[in-house]
C-alpha cells in the first residue's frame, strides 16, 4: 500500500512539475485571466460565429471554450505545456465544444496563423517585438489581434485601459 502511494505521489509530482516548468521554460506566465476579461477582448475583437480564433499559449483552453460556446467561432489553442493540453482538451469535450475546439501541442512561434480571424494573446510584453513580425509575416489584412496585459509595438485601433485590453 505504501508503494502505491508514493507511486501516486511521484506522478502527481511530475504532473504538477510539467505544468509549471515546460510554460516557464518558453517564458509564459501560469496564470488565467477571468472570464468577464475575456469576454470583453472577444466582444472587443468582434469575434463572429463560424470564425477562427488562434489562442497563443490556450493554458487549460478557458478561452477556447468561451469562443466556441458564446461566440460560435471555431477555436485553435496553441500551447507548450503537455499537461495544459491534455486539461484544455478536457475542458473542451466537457463543456460540449470538442468539435469546434483543435489543441496543437507546441511552441506558437512555429506554429501557422494564416487561418486565423483572430489572434488573442494573453502573454508578456517580452514577446510583442516578436509577435509583431509574426502577425505582419503570417496574418491575413483583415485578421485582428486582441491582446490582453501587453501591447504590441504600434499604436492600437482600440483599447480597454481599465482591463489592459487592446485590439490592432
């Protein structure tokens, strides 16, 4: 019995672990932002039903569920954290999205953001210089971006100073 304990405690260990450190080791941060914020930067964002929304960095993919429930959009999360990714696509078939919800495991620089409508960022400002030539490289004119708690360097098109929102 006291071997399958510790055997439980090891695995919760690295689980706990992974979950902090692989997102640590890409310099994002672990922390969710609340629903209502969210729902603002989407709203900010015009999101419409039958678009797709890219989330760079979908943690437990809490934004990926609010655009695919609220909003009717199809929703692409992009994350580094295997844990995060197996949560955030648990999240989706738990709340009914499954089928309007895609999961990529993976380092968002690498990934494409042709298909996007919209980008929503929820990250640091250590990556808006990179991320500003990626979205002038990769997205289409009419795709927006919201970003939340940073900004990109260029003036906005509208901003939300109370909830640190920005859409460009």
């Amino acid at each position: 019995m006291q071997i399958f304990f510790l055997i439980l405690s090891l695995i919760f260990l690295v689980i706990a672990l992974l979950w902090i450190l692989v997102p640590a080791f890409y310099g994002l941060p672990p922390i969710s932002t609340k629903p209502e914020r969210i729902r603002k930067a989407l709203k900010m964002a015009n999101l419409q039903p039958g678009e797709t929304l890219y989330d760079l960095g979908c943690g437990h993919g809490q934004v990926l569920i609010i655009a695919a429930k609220e909003f009717g959009a199809n929703a692409v999360g992009i994350e580094a954290g295997p844990v995060q990714c197996i949560v955030a696509r648990i999240n989706a078939i738990r709340n009914g999205v499954n089928s309007k919800v895609r999961i990529e495991a993976g380092d968002f620089f690498k990934s494409d953001l042709k298909k996007a409508d919209v980008v929503y960022a929820y990250l640091t400002s250590n990556f808006a210089g990179r991320l500003q030539e990626k979205f002038k490289k990769e997205l289409r004119n009419e795709a927006r971006v919201v970003t939340v708690a940073f900004n990109l360097p260029r003036e906005p098109l509208e901003m939300d100073r109370e909830n640190l929102i920005y859409r460009y």
